[in-house]
C-alpha cells in the first residue's frame, strides 16, 4: 500500500506522500513517474491502494471545474459533482466497483484537495471531512497519524511510519493547494 497524509490548514491543504508502490508479487517499484499525488485540474489527488484505480483518478480522469457556487459548498461539489464524474471514469476504464477485495481490505482510498479544502474519499467513493483536519491513508496511516498526533511534522511522520511499514518508503513528496480568495 502506501502511506498519505493530509493536512488541513486554513488558507491551505498539504497532501505528503511516501513513493513506493508495491506490486501483487511484493516487488517494489520507486520512480520519479510513478508519484502518488498528481495535479488535475483544480484537484490535487493522492491515491492508495490498487495502482489501477489510483492511476485511473490520477491520469485519465478529467474532474469537473467548480463554479463559484460550486465553492461556496465544497463538500455538496465533491458529492453532486465529482464522485459521479469519478465513479464514470473509473467504470468506463475498466474498474469493477461489485468485485471483492482479495484480503478483505479498503481496495482504494483517496485524499483529494479542492480548492485547498481537503476530503477523504474510501473506495465505495464515500466523501469525509476531518474536524481535526488530519487524513491519512494507506497501511502506514496508523503510524503517521499516532506520530502525528505525539508531535512530529507530516515529514516526520512519514519517515516514522516507513520505519514501520514495509510497504512506505521514500523519497517523500509534498505538494501544497491554496485556497481561493
């Protein structure tokens, strides 16, 4: 999996991101082409999970430009109008949203920055907002968060949970979204 954290801030979101993917025969795989947070438009998307639906959100999906109105509720735009855009996508492009995971785990989860406002959204493309405005996903979540939440940076966080996590290293990557004035 991966480990992702988000943070929110009030003039801004900051997405960080271990760089490793891990394929199904436990290979790993680091290149500077294969990153885990990717700009989209207006969005800042960073997936964990099957590489098949990140990389769907992450380089084929066109995701709706908000309006002004759209910006007033961010939350309502995420869930009127971008989970339907996303779920097309992700059906026309071959994912299967009926299938199973194999190990019983999440097959997807996402942290998508709009507007420099930050949602999570799990693989059922359920849409969550945090009041402590700290996400994370991927199997070194725990870790970052309890790190976190002891007082380490999101940096710090992420090399915490790559010492924990088999499935996190780096080179870490960080990509900021303003919000709109």
């Amino acid at each position: 999996m991966t480990t992702i954290v988000g943070v929110q801030h009030d003039e801004k979101s900051i997405i960080f991101c271990d760089n490793q993917t891990t394929g199904s025969d436990g290979r790993k795989y680091n290149h500077s082409k294969m990153v885990k947070v990717s700009k989209r438009g207006e969005f800042l998307i960073a997936g964990s999970g099957e590489a098949m639906p990140c990389d769907v959100a992450q380089h084929i999906w066109d995701p709706p430009t908000p309006t002004a109105r759209d910006l007033r509720d961010p939350y309502h735009f995420m869930i009127a109008k971008v989970v339907p855009s996303l779920r097309k996508c992700l059906t026309d492009n071959g994912f299967n949203f009926e299938q199973e995971s194999t190990d019983g785990e999440s097959r997807f989860s996402f942290i998508i920055s709009v507007a420099g406002t930050l949602f999570s959204v799990e693989d059922d493309l359920s849409v969550g907002l945090r009041d402590d405005g700290i996400y994370a996903v991927g199997s070194g979540a725990k870790y970052a968060v309890g790190a976190i939440l002891a007082g380490a940076t999101p940096l710090e966080a992420l090399k915490i949970a790559a010492s924990q996590d088999a499935y996190t290293s780096g080179p870490f990557i960080k990509k900021e979204q303003y919000k709109y004035e």
